[in-house]
C-alpha cells in the first residue's frame, strides 16, 4: 500500500495534532537510549484503547508494523523502529486515574511517568518501590513492557511484583484484561505475568493495576570502603545471610569512584571498591540493624563507614552513585554497557572474573550496581575509532556472557533483550523454549506486526513456519 495514503487513513483515526510526519520528529522518535536509530513512517499518539484497534486492523491489512513506545529511555534498541513502520508513543495517555486508599492499589494509563506517581501516592503516605534510575522520565508503561526494577528490589522486588491487572490491545485487534483487582487469583493462565517483560511483541497495554505498600519511615545510608573487590562482595552476602534486608544495596569498584566526584566523602587511599546500604526499617529498630550491620562491616575488613541520616548527607552518597554512568565517558567514548545478573552467593566470583576479564581483553570494565540482586551493570569501554578496541570489546562482550551462564546466571537483569541483545538470546534460552516463546507470540501477533525484529531473529530456524 502507497504509505501516504495509510498515513492520510490513520488521520481519520487519530486527533490531527496526533500523526506527526516531519522529518526532525521522525529522527526524535526514531531512537532510544541504546543509540540504535531507525526512521518511521510517522509517529502517533493515541488517547484510547479504540484508536489502537482501529490502528491494528489497518496495519494487519496493509501490512504496516507498529512499534510501541513510552519515554524511549530503553537501552537495547527495543522501542527502535526497525522498518518504516507507525511508532505508537503512550507519552500522552498520561492519566493517574485512581489511587485507592482502602485497597492500597491505583490505576494508571500506562504514559504516566513513574517517579510522578511515586510522588503522587506519597500524598496518601503510600509507596510504589519499583526505583529505575530512570524514574524521572521513564514511563510506566515501560517499565511494565521491561519488567524494570532499581536499586530497592533486594528489598521490595521489580515491576512485575506490583502489577495486578493489564488492559491489553493486542495485533488481532481486540482489547484484552488479564489479573484481577483481587490481590489472590488464580484463574487461567497468568498472562499479565506473561506480558510483563514482554517488550512490546505481545500486545499495547493501555491500563494498568498497581500494587501499592504503606510508605516506610526515612531511610539511612551507609558508604562502606573497601581493599579488595571480593570483600566487597563478600559483605553483600553476608549481610544477606544475616537476615537483614537493606533497601539497597550498591556495588561500585574503584575505577568508576576514580571518575566521579567525591568530594565531601570520605574515600579513603587504596580503596577498591565500595557498597552503599540503605536502610528502611521502621525507626524502633533501626538503632539496632545498624549496629549489627556495622559489625558485619568491620569484621568484612571495611576501611571506612560514613553514615548518612539527614536528606542532605544522604543526597550527597546517592548523587556519588547516580553520576556514576554520566561519568564513564571520562574512561573512553565507547561503552557497551551490559546488565548481568547472578545468583548472590556467586556476586564475589563474578566481581573477579571481570577484572580477569578486563586485563585478559586490555579494555577498562568499571562495575556497579545492585549487588543485592547479583544484578551488576559491567561497562566495556573502548575506543570507537580503534578497530583493535573494537573488536576486543565484542569478545569481552562473548566472554562476560559464558562467564555469567557458568556462574547460572542471565545476560539480562534489567534491560532486556530488544536487539542489542537477540543475537545472544540462544546462549541463555534452548531452541525449543524459543520455539514455543514464538508460538506464543504468534498466537498474539500472527502477522507479525507488532515490534517485529526484537527478541528472536529472523534467522532463528522456526522463525517462518
Ligand atoms: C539513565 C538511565 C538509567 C536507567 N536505569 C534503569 C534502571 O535502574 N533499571 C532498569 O530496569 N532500567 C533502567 N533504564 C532503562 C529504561 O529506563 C527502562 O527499560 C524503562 O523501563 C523504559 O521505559 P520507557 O518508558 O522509556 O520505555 P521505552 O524505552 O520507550 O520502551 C521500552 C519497551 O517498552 C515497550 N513499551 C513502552 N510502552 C508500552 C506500552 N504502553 N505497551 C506495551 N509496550 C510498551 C516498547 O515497545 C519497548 O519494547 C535506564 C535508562 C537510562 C537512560
């Protein structure tokens, strides 16, 4: 079909304000924070469930592909239009529609930014955890689409541990709710587990039920130093396996605290590495958490504790991390940035295994994140103009991925697959798990229409049949 004409139909649709087909807005929704470009057909915003049928239905006739998008901030390229398709941006489907006090749940449209409602239940001292650094800007919709989580999931769990219910359109053209308001149910199959995660393939979520938890009292923080990467690692454990659950806990090896500003903190000389504890439990405990984790701290061989109790100090610790990524273009231009994650107890090999890996590659791998989870964002930097470089950073990226299978851990905790990530899905996932993840996907999308080139590959053998 001539494309004018379909973007002339899709104006019947839409409001008029709401298909953009300019160049320059185009090129803006063309990309995410993987840098992955690509160049749509145009862009369309819509304001109800409705809209999205009656696109789906055109789309599925002429064969057009639709590309689901909420703040573009994914780091895999999943929201990247790969072929001239429509991307379909949720930013203006950006309603919080209730927030129930009684039930402690609410319900969004899925545009809604996530740390704007985290504000807004805080009104009602309630709290929504699910903390990816992007929260200024990512949506929920997103983070629902990527299964996101942050810094508090050692202690509160991801996205997906607060979803209850999806309004779904799916490519057939049909609008779809799955779970329940009930905080139990168990009838059917769980596909609002399913479509969590599920990367746009699957369907267009246009509401969502959330989960929510009484607000917990102001936390404390803790900047642990250490001599040696392994202790670090060794304190995450132990501390686990102490019972205690931090609200956070935050691995950052000494190349990425050479790099970021540290002024005001105490680092102290030969530290190589350094975990930040946040602490949440209510305030008549806390004293004693805090003993016993300082403890745990000095007996771990820690060379300092700074504790943080005011906003301000604490402020001050949390921006040390946050400016961490910003940061690493200070060590080369070129990262690839990667999102392991390991069983717990295994975090200390890990954290060896990389720097083996980083002097066996030649290339600067900085580590932090959230040890707490296993999960750790290992950055290989190189030179983008150095084909050298180049070239070892692909290996590394190979290596670090055999490394954390070994160790039973996944090549993703965060970010996804999108399509950064496809050619290396068959490292982690057998073929017949694919295949039935396909049928799946087939049985939602059976034109292929919806986000097509993320996850699987065309090469995959049972991608045709
Ligand atoms: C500085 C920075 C820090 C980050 N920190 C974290 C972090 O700590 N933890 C973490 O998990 N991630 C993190 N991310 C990655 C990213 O923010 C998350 O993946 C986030 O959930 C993406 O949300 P988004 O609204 O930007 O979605 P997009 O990037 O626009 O889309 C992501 C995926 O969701 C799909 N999608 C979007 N909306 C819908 C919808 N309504 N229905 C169906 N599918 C939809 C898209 O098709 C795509 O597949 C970070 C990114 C940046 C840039």
């Amino acid at each position: 079909m001539n494309p004018e004409k379909f973007v002339r139909e899709l104006e019947s649709i839409f409001d008029s304000d709401a298909v953009l087909t300019s160049s320059e807005d185009l090129v803006a929704y063309g990309y995410d924070a993987s840098r992955l470009q690509g160049i749509p057909l145009c862009v369309v915003f819509p304001s109800s469930s409705q809209q999205l049928c009656e696109l789906f239905d055109r789309s599925v006739r002429y064969g057009i592909p639709v590309f689901p998008r909420g703040a573009g901030s994914g780091m895999t390229g999943a929201a990247v239009p790969l072929e001239r398709g429509i991307v379909v941006s949720m930013e203006r489907m950006n309603r919080i529609i209730d927030i129930d006090t009684e039930n402690m749940t609410c319900e969004v449209e899925p545009g809604v930014v996530t740390g704007v409602l985290q504000a807004e239940v805080e009104k009602y001292g309630l709290f929504y955890p699910p903390d990816p650094s992007s929260l200024q800007f990512s949506t929920i919709g997103g983070n629902v689409a990527t299964g996101a989580g942050g810094p508090r999931a050692v202690k509160y769990g991801v996205t997906r541990d607060y979803v209850m219910w999806l309004e779904t359109v799916v490519p057939i053209g049909r609008v779809i709710k799955t779970g329940s308001k009930a905080i139990k149910s168990v009838v059917g199959y769980d596909l609002t587990r399913l479509l969590v995660g599920s990367e746009g393939t699957l369907g267009i979520f246009t509401r969502i039920g959330l989960r929510l938890i009484p607000a917990p009292d102001p936390s404390w923080l803790i900047l642990v130093t250490f001599s040696s990467p392994h202790a670090a690692a060794d304190l995450v454990c132990n501390i686990l396996k102490s019972r205690f659950i931090p609200s956070a806990l935050e691995f950052m090896d000494s190349s990425v605290l050479n790099i970021v500003d540290t002024s005001g903190i105490a680092i102290p000389p030969g530290t190589e590495a350094a975990i930040l504890i946040e602490v949440d439990d209510p305030l008549f405990v806390r004293e004693r958490v805090m003993k016993d984790i300082h403890h745990l701290c000095r007996i771990g061989g820690a060379l300092s504790i700074e504790q943080a109790r005011s906003d301000e100090e604490k402020a001050r610790l949390w921006k040390l991390r946050r400016s961490i990524s910003p940061a690493l273009s200070k060590i080369r231009i070129g990262k690839i940035n990667e999102d392991v994650a390991v069983p717990r107890k295994v975090l200390p090999d890990l954290v060896v295994r990389i720097r083996e890996l980083s002097r066996e590659v030649d290339l600067p791998i900085p580590v932090f994140g959230h040890a707490g989870d296993g999960n750790l964002h290992v950055n290989i930097m190189y030179d983008p103009k150095d084909p050298g470089e180049r070239t070892r950073a692909q290996t590394a990226v190979s290596r670090l991925f055999e490394i954390v299978l070994n160790l039973g851990g996944t090549i993703s905790g965060e970010h996804g697959v999108g399509i950064a990530k496809t050619p290396f899905v068959r490292k982690e996932l057998s073929d017949d798990t694919l295949e039935l993840m396909w049928k799946i996907k087939r049985a939602f999308d059976p034109r292929n229409i919806l986000n097509p080139g993320k996850l699987f590959i065309p090469n995959h053998a049972f991608i045709g049949r």
